[in-house]
C-alpha cells in the first residue's frame, strides 16, 4: 500500500495542487524585461492559464512575483520558480508567493517552503531525486529537463513511480502539452515558447492566443476517447 502524501502546514495546501492539477500547466515567466509583467498576467489569465511561476534568476524577479501576486485577480495563483536556497524561499514567501518551484532537489529548501506554507515544486531527473523530494515532503514534482529526456522518459520513470505528482518542465512546446498529459503528467511547465523574456505590448494577443491553445489542449487530452 502505498503511503499517504505529506499535507505540509495549514496554507501549503491542498489548493495549490488542486489548481495546478485543474489548470494542466504552469506558466513560466523567466522575464528578462519586467515591466509588462503585469499585463502578459492578465493576457495569460484571458486565456485561460491561472497558475504562473515567475523565476527569482533575475535582480527585478521578486518585484514582479509582489506585483503579480498583489494585482491579478482570482482565481491567479503565482508562484516563484528557479528557487535555490532559502534565503529565496522567504523572499518569495513575502512577496506573495504560493509555491516554490526549484530545478533541482534540496530538502532543506523543500522544508524552509514547507515551513513557510508554501507548496515545493522541487526538480529531478532520476529515480533517486525523484524519491529523495518524495521523502522530503513534496507532493508535486517537476521533471527537469523533460523535453531532452522526453515523453518515453516520463512513461518508464512511472512505472515505479505511477501515483507520483509529475510536472515536466524544460523545453516543451506549448503545443505539445496533450501528449505529456496523455502520457501522465498532472501538468506541464512552459516557458519562453510560451510567454518571451522580453514582452512588450506587442507580444500580449500572442501570449494570450498560445495561453488558448494551451487550455484548448488540455481539454482535449482529458477528454475521454470513444
């Protein structure tokens, strides 16, 4: 039988799983230029994405998680991504953060998100990181990188692994999300295919129309086949 999930502190929650298992894919932000950051939210949110990870990689990254958390509406749920160490980890809890999403397994930034009511969206690649992160609390897991490792990784790493979380992230195409799910994947991670790391206002009805796409086949690919 297998163990129950940890539930982590009151706040870490339930609700963050369940949205990002809703949405089917988790919208990156890895902005080079911050100052559309707001409105490609809200192009991301027309088109139907509502969790977004916006990464700490960059002096201006927790401004923007502050202003993204405090100005986009419900039902958004923002997180910080590219988080290494601790130090992250409270920054990103005071700037408004709901999860915490890092390329690789740490245990003790998994605890520090934990501890901070925070949801970790740990990275690994191996069965060993895979059931190192497991062990240290998190109930979501980012396969990192998944597009090099590809879909027939993810299939064979859930044979042993089957009731594991899997948020494969890392050089997917934003139309490809149907098959990752199709192949067990809870949700997808997307970056620079899906939002640029410099927008400006020219980039907005593209976003939103790839957020669309995105939506579109996440519906497909859980609806059931005749």
């Amino acid at each position: 039988m297998t163990e129950p999930l940890p539930t982590g502190p009151a706040g870490s929650t339930t609700e963050v799983v369940d949205r990002v298992r809703e949405t089917g894919a988790v919208a990156i932000l890895r902005l080079r230029e911050h100052g559309s950051d707001v409105a490609v939210g809200q192009a991301l949110l027309r088109g139907g994405l509502v969790v977004m990870e916006v990464t700490l990689d960059h002096p201006d990254g927790v401004d923007s998680l502050r202003r993204l958390a405090a100005e986009l509406p419900e039902p958004a749920l923002v997180g910080a991504g590219t988080v290494t160490t601790v130090a992250q980890v409270t920054a990103a809890a005071e700037a408004g953060a709901r999860f915490c999403v890092s390329p690789h397994t740490d245990p003790v930034v998994i605890a520090a998100a934990l501890d901070a009511g925070l949801e970790p969206l740990p990275g690994a690649a191996t069965p060993t990181e895979v059931a190192a992160a497991r062990a240290a609390g998190a109930r979501l897991i980012k396969l990192f990188p998944a597009g090099p490792l590809g879909l027939g990784y993810l299939r064979a790493l859930r044979g042993p692994f089957h009731d594991v979380t899997f948020v494969p992230t890392g050089g997917i195409r934003h139309d490809e999300v149907d098959g990752w799910l199709r192949g067990g994947a809870v949700a997808v991670g997307l970056g620079s295919d899906l939002v640029p790391p410099r927008p400006g206002a020219a980039d907005l009805s593209g976003i939103e129309e790839r957020a669309r796409t995105v939506a579109r086949l996440v519906r497909v690919a859980r609806t059931p086949e005749d």
